[in-house]
C-alpha cells in the first residue's frame, strides 16, 4: 500500500480504533439482551476510538487542526491543515448488532481535502485516497459504475429520524426519484454510502443535514474514483452546508437535475 506519510499515519490510526471497535462491536450484541441496554456501552465505544485516533494523529502531527464528533474542535498552529474525523460513523447501527459502520478520517490543506480514510472494520474493507493518486479499497483500485441509465441505477440517501426538519425534503426527493430508478437504499452510515460509490455498488448517493466529518472523507474517494459530487443546492459549500450530490459521471446532471427540482 503506497502513499504519503500522512496518508499512512491515517491508515494505521483507522486499524487501531477498528480493532477497538470490533472488540467492543461483540460486546453490545450481548448487550442487546441485558436489561441496561447498550446505550452507554457503545457511547464509550465512541468516545475511546476517538482519543485513539486523536492520540494518533495529534501526537504526530501536534500543529494541525482538529474537527471530530466527539470533542471539541482544536485549531492549530498551522492553520491550512486539520484532521476531520467520525469515529463511529453509523452508530445506531452498531447499537443494534448490525455490522454497518466505520471509522471515517480526512485531511484537509487550504480548504480542500487531499487524504481520505474509510475503514470498514466488521468487514475488514480499508477504503484510501489521495489526491491526484485514485481511489481503492484494500489493494483494489476503485471506479465508479458505468451505467448511463437512471432507471438501471440503484442510489443510497438517509432518511431524516426523531423530528429532524429535513424531512419533507427527503420524502419529496424519493418521490420523484424512485419512479425513475431501479433502487434506493437506506443503511445507515453516510461515509460508507460515499465509499460505496466510488467502488461503483451504488450509482450516485444524496443526503441533507450532515455534518462535514460525516462526509469529508468519502468525497474525495468519490472524485478520486471518477465520480462527481456537488451541493443539494447550488453554490453552497457541501461541508458548511451538509447537504451533498454524488455520483458516476454519466448520470450525475440528470441525477442531480431530479433532487434540485422545486
């Protein structure tokens, strides 16, 4: 596996909360029967492989800035570069048992991420990317889908849950999306969903109200593998605004055409 400095001290410190996650992955399925739940349990999960990861790349990097999930943001001393990272991405999942979720880390220079990380450690898939260099999933290098059809094409999006107000959008959004394709899929974890584009096992994904840690990452896989990606509304900053299209580049305008209907 060959890439930057950076890129390495990434991969290992994705492992090293993987295999904490893992470890307390096989606990919360216990838990799932006892009468505390797994709430709390897996909450500690969360916190415990951001301070890996934190420890990691702090501590070998301690000029960079830091945006994560789980603790307070930090702004470096050298003001172009900070780490964006979901420790967790796709807890609810893993709260249920269910092997869906990952350890998503990006780098980002000048505004612009240049090194991405999505591992999904129940499956034991290491998804990486730098800029200029393409996109891959362990030794595999990874491309978009070639289908140029909508109604061959199956998307992924996250529906809105416990009151958040983004979801009128999203029912309008699959309602004039689902009669023109032939899917969409719903599971959990937005890092992953952006990962699976670029391998090319979805076609194109979108979602609205995200947070950039949620996302950073699989955007540059996306671009790196050839896709394209873009804001729900156009014009806006997909990291600030969290509100993101991504998709092969043969369907993407018709795609994106679709969601940005009024």
């Amino acid at each position: 596996m060959q890439g930057s400095a950076n890129l390495n001290l990434m991969i290992k410190a994705a492992r090293k909360a993987g295999r904490s996650l893992v470890k307390d992955f096989r606990e919360v399925e216990n838990l799932q029967v006892s009468s505390k739940g797994p709430g709390d349990f897996v909450s500690r999960a969360d916190i415990a492989a951001e301070k890996i990861i934190r420890d990691d790349l702090m501590g070998a990097r301690p000029t960079y800035g830091w945006v994560g999930e789980e603790s307070d943001a930090v702004e470096g001393a050298d003001p172009t570069r900070r780490w964006i990272v979901d420790p967790l991405d796709g807890t609810t999942n893993f709260l249920h048992g269910l092997p869906h979720w990952a350890v998503s880390i990006a780098l980002e220079h000048k505004g612009e991420i240049v090194s991405a990380v999505v591992f999904d450690a129940a499956k034991d898939e290491m998804y990486w990317a730098e800029k200029g260099s393409g996109a891959w999933m362990n030794e595999q290098r990874l491309r978009v889908s070639g289908r140029n059809k909508m109604i061959e094409c199956i998307f992924a999006t996250g529906v809105p849950f416990g009151g958040r107000g983004s979801l009128p959008a999203t029912l309008k959004d699959l309602g004039r999306l689902m009669p023109a394709c032939a899917g969409v899929r719903r599971w959990g974890a937005a890092s992953l969903d952006l990962a699976y584009v670029a391998a090319g096992r979805y076609d194109g994904y979108w979602e609205r109200d995200l947070h950039s840690w949620d996302i950073a990452a699989g955007l540059l896989l996306v671009r790196e593998a050839g896709g394209m990606v873009g804001p729900v509304r156009e014009g806006y900053d997909i990291l600030e605004k969290g509100a993101v299209i991504a998709a092969n580049d043969q369907i993407f305008a018709n795609f994106a055409k679709v969601l940005r209907e009024e």
